[in-house]
C-alpha cells in the first residue's frame, strides 16, 4: 500500500492569538469556547480533539490557497497553546479515525481530480488509491457532516 503522511497546520500563524482575551479574539471574528464534551473541536494544529476544560479558538482559515476555482476557506477549531502534531508515516491521527470523511484530490494546479466519502477507520485504503493516481499532489480531508477542512495528506 502507498505510504502517506497527514500533515498538520503550522502553529506560527495562530500563536499571536494564544492567550488573547475573548472580547479580543470575538472583535477580530473568532469565537473562542471552552470545550465541555468531545469529540467535537478537532484542533487542525495538534490534531487530536480537544479536551473538556481546554479553551479552543474557532475561526476562519484559508486551507486551500492560491489562484484556482477550488480557492477555499472555512471556519476550524485551533486549540489554544496548540504545538504541531508531525504523524508517523501511514500514522491516522484517533481524530480522523472516528469521523466520517470527505476526501478530496489535487493536483499540482489546485485542481480536484476526485472525490469520496469514507467512514475514517477505512480511509487508508482511500488515501493510497487516491494518491496511487501520478496527477495527485495533495489530498484534502474534510468533515463528511460538518464539512470543515481536518488535514492536508501528501505521499511520504
């Protein structure tokens, strides 16, 4: 099978917002919370839920740049104080594993190539089939329900 790595956010562009009071963060259109149950607020930094009593920073984040049609920005959750998780080769992140997934494929031009659903216990298969693809650059994993960006995946 196709080795992967799944990629996580860089923490460098969140940590001016670390620590910043609520009123702050609210007037500059995040919504920070403290989290009560999970699952439920997967940090795209450290990615791994958050846990009860740990604060989270919801805000709107340009997961995939540049100029292309597939130009796209959502709203993810950053835990705040979050340091960047670096996975393991073929490594799924417990995150991943208990969702249900939307996988998308680019190629070098930000171009979709394909598309699926997969329930996350299952999506190594998906990932090598979709990387196994010479036109695929990256995938992108979504929420299948909620539809926010989880994760960049690019071969190892």
């Amino acid at each position: 099978m196709l080795a992967f790595r799944v990629l996580a956010l860089d923490p460098a562009p969140f940590r001016p917002l670390y620590g910043l009071d609520d009123a702050v963060l609210e007037a500059m259109g995040a919504s920070p919370t403290i989290v009560r149950r999970t699952p439920g607020y997967p940090c795209r930094v450290s990615l791994r839920d958050a846990e009860p009593g740990e604060r989270v920073i919801l805000l709107n984040y340009e997961h995939l740049d540049g100029k292309t049609p597939y130009r796209s920005r959502h709203a993810i959750f950053v835990r705040d104080g979050a340091e960047r998780a670096e996975p393991g080769v073929d490594e799924l992140p417990p995150y991943l594993e208990r969702r249900l997934l939307s996988v998308r494929a680019f190629d070098a031009s930000k171009r979709m190539l394909a598309a699926d659903v997969v329930e996350g216990r299952s999506a190594r298969a998906l990932f090598a089939l979709l990387l196994g693809t010479p036109e695929t650059s990256f995938l992108h994993v979504h929420n299948a329900r909620e539809g926010c960006y989880l994760a960049r995946v690019e071969r190892a």
